[in-house]
C-alpha cells in the first residue's frame, strides 16, 4: 500500500496522520507491504499495537495516531 503523512509536532506530543491516498498535504513515504508498515509503526513508537493499526488503516484507508513523550527518568 502506498503511504502519505503527515506529522504535527507539539512540545509533549506527536500526531502522525497517515493516509493510503494521496493529499497535497501530506508528503509521500513510500509503499509497504504489511510487514514494512508493522516495521515503521514499531519505529515510531515501541508501545503500539502494530496488528491493530494495520487493520484500521486497511479498512479505513487513514490512520491518526497521537504518540505522547515519554518521561524520562
């Protein structure tokens, strides 16, 4: 599937919009096979739930994910 974002950034979190078509914007990642897309999830953030996602995003065709900062201790 082919994957567009877009990322917004505040001081204690991140929103990455994906989307499977294309929008002006959002900028291009590139395509995926289902195992690459688990890939980048896991990358982004190690406490998603990859299997899930991939499945909304299949089935909608868009995904928002709101990834908070982590405390550092």
């Amino acid at each position: 599937m082919k994957i567009w974002t877009q990322i917004t950034e505040g001081k204690k979190h991140k929103i990455v919009r994906f989307n499977c078509e294309e929008h002006s914007d959002m900028n291009y990642v590139g395509e995926f096979d289902d195992t690459a897309f688990k890939e980048y999830l896991q990358k982004l953030d190690g406490s998603i739930d990859v299997e899930k996602n991939l499945k909304l995003i299949k089935y909608y065709g868009y995904l928002h994910l709101f990834l908070s900062e982590k405390k550092q201790h």
